[in-house]
C-alpha cells in the first residue's frame, strides 16, 4: 500500500515540475520576442563646403545591417542609419568617412566605435541603446561628429603662385638669350653677300684638283707620243 502512494506522489511531482519547465521556456520566449529599433546618427560640420561627403556602417562581429550600409551628405547636415534587432545582444560596429575623389579632397580620418545593446523590457518586449567612442571602443564616449575644413584660398594662391614662378624664369631668360642673339648678328660687318664662305673655299679646291688631273693626264699622253 505504502509502495503504491510513494510512487503516486513521484507521479504528481513529475507532472509539477515538467509544468514549471514548460511555464519558464514560455517566459523567457515571451520576453524575448518583438523588434528593437537601433537609430545611429552622424553629423557633419564642413566650413562652408557645399561638397557631398559619404559615410559607412561597417558590422564587427556579424551584426545586423540596415539595408544601406552608407549615407550621404551635402556641406553641414545630419544622416542616420537605423537597424533592426529581433534578439538580445551586444552589437559593435564603426563609422567612418569614405574615402573618395573630391572637388577639395577633404577628408576626416575620425573613426566611431558604435555598441548596441539590445535588452529585454518590462512589458515583454525588446529595446536597443545606443552608445559611441570616439578613436577606440574604450574611448571617450561622443557623438558622431566629422569635421571638415576647407583649404585656405590664400594658400592656394601661395601654391598658384609658386609653381608659376619657374615658368616666368624661362620666358625670361628665353627672352635675353633671342635679344643677345640679335644683337650679335646686328654687330657683324655686313659685306654685301650672304654665300658663306666654305662655299668658295670648296669651289676653289676643286678647280685646283681639276687643273692638276689635265695638267697630269696630258703629260702622261705626251710620254707615250715620245714627246719631251
């Protein structure tokens, strides 16, 4: 009798704690379900620069990505990426402009590190926080923030300038080489005749070397006639 009542009661409390079981996995799946909205601001101040500038979200350990992964934006203004979340976890993440060919070439090379925490809410749902550090994870926490400062215009002058005082160098001394030159050849004594002289000095060694070939050939003649 006492054999059928203890194995009775084992009976009962096996059913109780498979309830209880049960009553915690549904909790936990409660709490755990719903969407958090993670919302990543980034904000530019450009020093009067009207230029456009991009900026992208790069994931570091496989989080979740919103389905653009850069924002643009024009001189001094605001974007943000917003991501979605389904569990609970840490996120990480950097912000960073993009490099590419500008009108001026300015560029940031601030990097934000992003942390997103998603946790479990009273009410059942989800929610997602939001924190950056400015250079590393451990760093300062700030807000994303780029700075962009436009090249002076005097400087670029000054640059301008520089490199435009070689070329003036050249055309000067271009300049006193051609006017030297003329001065040279307004010096020179004018004779009346432009042939140049090798010319006749040519024309002479020919009539020479062709008076000594007949003056030659006729005395070999005069040998074989027998004449003296």
């Amino acid at each position: 009798m006492c054999g059928d009542r203890k194995k009775h009661m084992c009976r009962i409390w096996s059913v109780v704690l498979a309830a209880l079981f049960c009553m915690t996995v549904f909790s936990l799946s409660v709490s755990a379900s719903g969407i958090a909205t993670a919302v990543i601001p980034v904000s530019v101040e450009a020093d009067g620069s009207e230029e456009s500038y991009t900026f992208q979200l790069t994931a570091l350990n496989g989080a979740a990505m919103p389905e653009e992964d850069t924002v643009v934006i024009t001189g001094t203004g605001s974007a943000k990426f917003v991501v979605e979340y389904s569990t609970v976890g840490v996120y990480r993440y950097t912000v960073a402009q993009k490099v590419s060919e500008t009108k001026s070439g300015n560029y940031d090379s601030t990097v934000y590190y992003v942390t997103v925490t998603v946790q479990n809410t009273d009410d059942g749902g989800i929610a997602a926080t939001v924190a950056a550090h400015r250079g590393s994870a451990q760093g300062d926490k700030s807000e994303i923030v780029f700075e962009i400062e436009s090249e002076p215009e005097t400087e670029k002058n000054t640059e301008t300038e520089s490199a435009a005082e070689p070329v003036t160098e050249l055309t000067t001394d271009s300049t006193e080489s051609v006017t030297s030159t003329e001065a040279t050849d307004a010096d020179s004594p004018q004779t009346g005749d432009d042939t140049p002289t090798g010319v006749w000095f040519m024309a002479m060694l020919t009539g020479l070397v062709g008076m000594l070939g007949a003056f030659l050939y006729r005395r070999r003649e005069q040998r074989k006639k027998g004449r003296p």
